[in-house]
C-alpha cells in the first residue's frame, strides 16, 4: 500500500496504476470506523484499484471548533485500511488540494460556487451555511485529481449523495457513484466519526435516535406527516441528554420536506440531534 503525502507523490503512484482499470474511491476525512471499511470492502470487491483519500476539508466546516475538534488519526486509519487491501492512502496537505493557501494572506481557499442543483435548500444546507458548497469543491478537486471510475459514498449523508450524484452527472464526470447502506452498530446507532467525541453516557444515550426514527415506518399513512414530526421529535427529546435539531420528513429525490404521505413516491426521514457539543445525524428510508 503506498501512502501519499503529497500532490506529487499521489501523482506518481495514480500513474503507475495506467490506464484501463476500474479504479474505486472512497474519499474520506479520516477517523476510519466500520463505516468506511464496508465502502473501502465494495470498492476492494468490486474495483481493479482502491485508492482513499484522508482530508479533513476546512471549507466544508461552518464552525470552526466542529473543525479543530475533529479526530485525526492518519497513522493508526493506515494501519486499518491495509489489511482490507487499499491501494493507495491519499493523505494530501491544505496546500495540495487548495493552491491558493501557499500565499499565506488568509484569502479565500477555493472562491468557486458550484451548481447543486437546488438540493442544499433543504435539511443541512440552511443548518450549515456553506457547507454544501464546501464540501462539492473538495469533492470535485479530488475527482479531478484521483480520476476513479467508481467513487464510493455512504447514504448516512443521504443529502450529500444526492448533491454528490447531482454534480457528477450535471459536471459530466464519467466515474459511477456508488450509494452503500448505512452501517450501524449493533444498538442502532449510525456509524459516524463524530461518535468517538460522545461521553460514555452520551454513547449509551445516542441508539435511542434510531429506536424513535424506526418508529416512523409504521407511522405512515396512520397519522398526519405533522403528528409523526412531532411523535418522533418529542420522543428523542425525552431523553434528557439529546435534543433534536430538526427531523423532517423529505421527498427522498428532491430532498423538500413534505406535508402529505401521497405526495412523493420515494420518503425519507432524516434529523440532526446534539448531544451537546456533539451533533449527529440520521435518516431512514420510509417508502
Ligand atoms: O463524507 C465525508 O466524510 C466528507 O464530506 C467527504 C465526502 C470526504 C468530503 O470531505
């Protein structure tokens, strides 16, 4: 497995993979957790070539304590992916993937605004000003850097797929994007590298977000999209170390919360929920 530290160095090791092999990636932001080895697994099984990156992407971060709080764990996230048999580790500094941060002067990284076709008006994107836009320009920079053909994304972050899906096809980029179910621990809760901040207690608290999201399934149809809100907000809220952000009830394609069952034919369910400081999300397909 080759690590690649640099622009330079991952350039050399894309090259000598050539030309004519499927060439999987998962792109990450390291603190690797079973989540990403299910990714990293498909992509292995299905590709000629794995290659990941490690990048935790300062202008996707609308705060910056999320961002200096975040876990860095290169060495050990090395030490994890080889045996799963990754090709190449990608583990670029700012200044390889934004050019712009060589001068110094605190000037923007990246000033591109990209096309997400609408779909960061909803859920997140009003949440975390920016974020969406962010988060599409280290996307696209690695897309141009790594050239996969398959690119291998979770649906935990159910909207960043969408919008990931929508500018791969709207940039014309020919890689197949590859949705892969959550994975979850064994009490429910969604893997994530932000469960490694929570407190034992919070730890223990956070797998009733799914338990009361799980309940929406029976949910529909029965009561009003309204009283589910409201059944499955009031119930994660009784436990006294969450509190809801928001859950919304979403058509599953263009993402906007809907206000009848009968009104979108794929539905999800999706919510961000602190355990203060910590901030986790969640969704479930519905219909
Ligand atoms: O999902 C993530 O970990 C990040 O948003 C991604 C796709 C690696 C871009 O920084």
């Amino acid at each position: 497995m080759i690590i690649a530290k640099t622009l330079a160095e991952f350039e050399s090791a894309r090259a000598a993979v050539g030309s004519g092999k499927k060439v999987g990636f998962v792109p990450t932001m390291g603190a690797l957790h079973e989540g990403h080895l299910s990714l990293i697994r498909r992509s292995v099984q299905e590709c000629d070539v794995t290659v990941i990156s490690i990048f935790v992407n300062p202008t996707q971060f609308n705060n910056q304590n999320d961002f200096n709080t975040y876990p860095r764990t290169v060495d050990n996230d090395c030490t994890l992916v080889e045996p799963v048999g990754v090709d190449i580790v990608f583990a670029p500094r700012v200044v390889d993937i934004y050019p712009n941060a060589a001068k110094g002067d605190g000037a923007p990284l990246d000033t591109r605004v990209l096309d997400l076709g609408g779909l960061d008006q909803y859920g997140e994107g009003p949440r975390r000003p920016g974020h969406f836009n962010g988060m599409a320009q280290v996307v696209t920079r690695l897309f141009d850097i790594v050239k996969p053909t398959h690119a291998f994304f979770g649906e935990k972050d159910f909207q960043q797929l969408a919008i990931i899906e929508y500018f791969t096809r709207n940039l014309q980029y020919p890689i197949e994007i590859v949705r892969c179910p959550i994975a979850r621990g064994e009490d429910g809760l969604a893997l994530s590298s932000r469960n490694e901040l929570l407190t034992p207690e919070q730890r223990a608290a956070a797998p009733h977000i799914y338990k009361c999201i799980s309940k929406g399934v029976d949910m529909v149809g029965k009561v009003s999209v309204a009283e589910a809100v409201a059944a499955i907000t009031q119930e994660i809220n009784s436990n006294p170390l969450l509190e809801t952000e928001y859950v919304e009830i979403i058509d599953g394609s263009t993402l906007e919360p809907i206000t009848e069952w009968d009104q979108a034919e794929k539905i999800q369910l999706s919510c961000a929920v602190f355990a203060h400081p910590v901030r986790l999300i969640d969704n479930l397909k519905l219909k």
